[in-house]
C-alpha cells in the first residue's frame, strides 16, 4: 500500500509507472492464485462435510432396525430407534448449517461484504484502532444473526420433537443477549488490545499478540467455571450424605481437593445430561448435570467420577491448552507474514488493508484449511477419554462406568452406530461399543 501511495506522488515518472505497472501485475497473479486455493480449499472441505454426513446418515438408517448385540440387554428397540432418528435429524440439519456458513463465508470474502463493511466503516475517519474493531464487530454480529434462525429451530423445533427442549422463548431470549452482551464486554477490550499491540509494535507484533491471547486463556480456564458459568447456571455443591463418604474416599484415594464438586441446573434448558471437569488450579472442578445425577445410582456416580478424576490426573485440561497454544502459534506466524501480502486481502475480495482485516480474514477463512486437521485432534481427545476410563476402571467399579455410559447414551438419543469414518473425523469421545469393549477388557476394582 505504501508503495503505491508513493507511486502515485512520482506519477509522472514513466519508469515508476512502468514500476507500479509490473507490480501490479505481480499481485494481480498472486491473488488470483490465492482466490483459486481458497475456493479449491473450500469446495474441497465442503464436499468432504458433506460425504462425511452423507455416510453417517446412511449407516445410521441401514443399522436402525436392530439394536447391537453387545446393548441387547441393556437398550430397548424403541430407545435404539429414537437415537437413530434423532442422529438422523441432526444430521440434516448440519447440512443446512454447512450450506448457510459457507455461503455467509463467500458473500462476507469474495462476494465483497467485508469491503463494504469495511469501506463503510473507513468513512467515517476514526482512529484505526476503532475502525478495526467496528468492522470485525459488524461482521461477527451479522453472523451472529444469520445462525439465528437455524439455532431457534434446532431448540424449538428439532429438540423440542424429541423431548428434550425446556428452554422458553423468554429465557432463550436472556440468553442470547446475555451472550451477545459478555461477548462484547470481554472481546472488544482484547482486540483493542491486540490490535493497539499490532500498531505500536514492530514486525515481531505477531509474536506479542500470540502471548496475548495465551494468557488471555490462561485467564479464561480460572475465569469461565467461577464467574461466566455461573450467570447462566447455577452450582451447587454436591451434597448427598449418602453419597459423601463414598465421594471422600475416592476424592483421598486420587489426592483431589474436595470442594471441587459441582451439580448443575442443566435440566433449566434442556434434558440432556452430562458430566465435565474444567478449570485449572485452584479454579478445577468437575460437574454434574443435575439431569444425569437424577438417572444414576451411587455406584454410577463414584464411577462417573473417577472418570473426570482421570481427567484431572492425566492433566488434560493443561495439556489441551498448550497445545492449542502451540496450534495458536503457527496461527500467529503466517497472520505475521499474511498481514503484509497484499494479494491476501485481494484475493479475499478486500480492496484495502489494515491489521485489523487481516486478523478478521484469517479467522473467517482458517478454518477452511484446517478442518482438514480435525481428525488428529479427535484422535487425542478420544486418546483422553480412554485414558480417563482406565484411570477409573483402576479406582471405582468399570462395570458401573459401563452401566452409566449406557444410560448417557439412551437419555441423550447418541446414536450406538456411527459411521465410522464419519466418528473418527468428529467424535471427542469414542463411540459406545469400543469405549465400552475397552472398559470390559481393564477389569476394575470389582471385588
Ligand atoms: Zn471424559
């Protein structure tokens, strides 16, 4: 850009015409380069998603009539089909959410609404710091609006079929806009930053960003359980006093301090039921929807547990997010290297540059490049889940982990027969029959 303001002032001088001249044609090559790997990158990421549903639905259907023989006992025809139905209906709908962000993708890049939006912004002579944040505001709110629909309908609608919907419109509504709300309060203030850094900053800017944002998630992981969590939820303690004395003795078995077992309202919004362990430190706690507390036993229980204790003893949480740190990283390093090539922004239908633009190209257009990398990284999530069964087939009961996994999995229509290319490419957790298979293989405490 600052080549061809100068440019511009020397105009009359053939040779910086004939300069300006090649230069151009050079970017004009490179972007044009750009714009065809983009869409080749996103056809090609598409008609993968889109085989990838198409498989899981078909292996779905084909395996409906027939529960699997290792659940004969434990799952009724009848439940076997509502997940089937269930997943089936989920499916389409992905299909329908892959349609709409790949369209909002083209329309905001190459069909030219981040230049209007931006261009719009540029007008109005603000700092550029306040521009940046204007436009990538703008262009995350107009998402945000155009997954609206598709959200109502999945909860009203789709969940709703199935029984499992209890949000109200009233509190769907709180919502929504206490989201829209902290997502302002917490993100305008971190881009002001990154993007004040980015300015003032040399060329290493992408570096000091990087550090940013790893300790802004730092913060997050002490952050989310303890403040953000709870102004949609509330959190008790687990108080049980028959259960206590079990949960104590698992807790000094595995050295877990003791105040860090929750139960949560899920049942508030819906009937789905879950269990997780976040946070880090002194923040980490495990959590219990009160939904799947209602459906298991003592015995259940301690051995849902002991699971998310694996998660904590293995130190998942941390590893996750060094990792991602790592993955946030190499983000950084060709953002740093990207912001300063003008056929970036061209090639992406953006006619002018700043820092800010680049930050929202790259987020908006990443993730067609590294969906491709998904696999590995449901690979050593699922690795995780493993480890957290052995971890508790070897301090509770894995029969009872059994029992429990099977009630999670009828109470939330899971499908117990993916497709299984289509749940190695997706699935954080291991699909039922092998999670389950791995449990019988580790006998557990059983006496
Ligand atoms: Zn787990």
């Amino acid at each position: 850009m600052k080549l061809r303001e100068r440019a511009n002032r020397y105009n009359s001088f053939f040779i910086v015409d004939f300069f300006v001249f090649t230069f151009n044609e050079h970017r004009l090559t490179h972007m044009t380069i750009f714009t065809s790997i983009f869409i080749i990158a996103l056809l090609l990421s598409i008609l993968t998603q889109v085989w990838l549903i198409h498989r899981q639905g078909s292996h779905v259907a084909t395996h409906r009539h027939k529960v699997p023989d290792a659940f004969e006992n434990t799952v009724s025809l009848k439940d076997h089909q509502k997940a089937a139905d269930y997943t089936i209906e989920k499916n389409r709908l992905g299909l329908i959410e892959l349609a709409i962000s790949s369209l909002f993708l083209v329309a905001m890049t190459i069909g030219g609404g981040i230049n209007a939006i931006a261009e719009f912004w540029s007008s109005f002579g603000l700092a550029p710091i306040l521009t940046g944040i204007c436009i990538i505001v703008s262009v995350f709110l107009i998402g945000y609006l155009v997954d609206i629909p598709l959200s109502c309908y999945q909860t009203f609608n789709l969940e709703q079929r199935f029984g499992f919907n209890r949000t109200t419109a009233r509190q769907y509504i709180t919502d929504q806009l206490m989201q829209i709300g902290l997502g302002l309060l917490i993100g305008v203030p971190l881009l002001a930053l990154i993007l004040w850094v980015i300015e003032s900053v040399g060329s290493l800017w992408w570096l000091l960003a990087w550090a940013i944002l790893v300790g802004f998630s730092l913060i997050m992981s002490w952050a989310y359980p303890t403040l953000i969590a709870p102004l949609f939820n509330r959190f008790d303690p687990l108080s049980d006093s028959m259960l206590q004395a079990r949960i104590d003795s698992l807790l000094t078995r595995c050295g877990f301090s003791s105040n860090g077992i929750f139960v949560m309202d899920g049942s508030r919004r819906s009937g789905h039921g879950n269990a997780y362990f976040t946070g880090m430190g002194k923040s980490k706690r495990i959590v219990f929807f009160d939904t799947l507390l209602d459906s298991l036993n003592n015995d259940e229980i301690e051995a849902v547990l002991a699971h998310e204790l694996g998660h904590f003893k293995h130190k998942h949480v941390t590893k996750m997010l060094i990792s991602s740190a790592l993955m946030s990283l190499v983000g950084f390093a060709i953002l740093g290297w990207l912001a300063n090539q003008g056929w970036f922004y061209e090639g992406l239908g953006v006619h002018q540059q700043s820092y800010a633009i680049a930050l929202l190209l790259f987020m908006m257009v990443s993730p067609v490049f590294t969906v491709f990398m998904q696999p590995l990284s449901a690979f050593f999530q699922r690795r995780f889940e493993f480890q957290a069964d052995d971890y508790a087939a070897s301090v509770a009961e894995s029969g009872a982990l059994i029992d429990a996994l099977v009630k999670l999995y009828k109470e939330n229509a899971n499908t117990l027969t993916p497709d299984p290319i289509y749940s190695a490419f997706h699935y954080s957790h291991p699909p039922a029959a092998i999670r389950i298979a791995n449990l019988k293989k580790t006998p557990g405490k059983e006496d």
